[in-house]
C-alpha cells in the first residue's frame, strides 16, 4: 500500500476542494492509454492498489504503467459507538485529492 514514510505532522486538517479544475496532469504523457477521473473526489491508499492491481491484471506482461498520484494526506476516524468530543480520532489511512 502507498503511504509516506515520514510527515511533519501526525494528523491534519480536512481542507476543502476549491477552485477552477486545472488541466494539469489531465494530459496522456506518457504511453498509449490512461485512466481518467469523471467526478471530483478523494481516493484512498487502497483505492490507488486496486486500480494498479486491475490495470496490471488486464495488460498483463505487455506494458508499463505509471501511477501520478501518491496518497499523502492522512484521514482519522474514531472508534464506532464513541461519544462526541474527546478530540480527534487516530489516523486510520492515507488519501490523495
């Protein structure tokens, strides 16, 4: 699974998804076919390892692929059945957007 091995901070803040789409990385660079998003979304470490893992299952030996995006941004979640409060809940994940 894709995660960094070392962030400055431990857990961060959720951040909001603001502004006009860019058309960077939204162009074919490298090869001859790619994978390309219809919504805007988040997606997490294993979302990516799927992905890679069904790509490399249909192409089988017969190209190469490169994945252009990296999970970075840890997400936390509290236990089920928790009260409100009591802070933040333990980093559970990594996701990129």
């Amino acid at each position: 699974m894709l995660s960094p091995k070392k962030v400055k901070y431990r857990k961060r803040q959720k951040g909001r998804m603001t502004g006009k789409a860019m058309f960077k990385g939204g162009t074919l660079e490298f090869g001859d076919f790619g994978l390309q998003a219809t919504e805007c979304g988040k997606m997490t470490a294993q979302q990516i390892e799927a992905g890679r893992i069904a790509i490399t299952r249909h192409v089988k030996r017969g190209g190469k692929i490169w994945i252009r995006v990296f999970p970075d941004k840890p997400f936390t979640k509290k236990p089920a059945e928790t009260r409100m409060g009591k802070g933040k809940g333990a980093p559970e994940g990594w996701w990129w957007w």
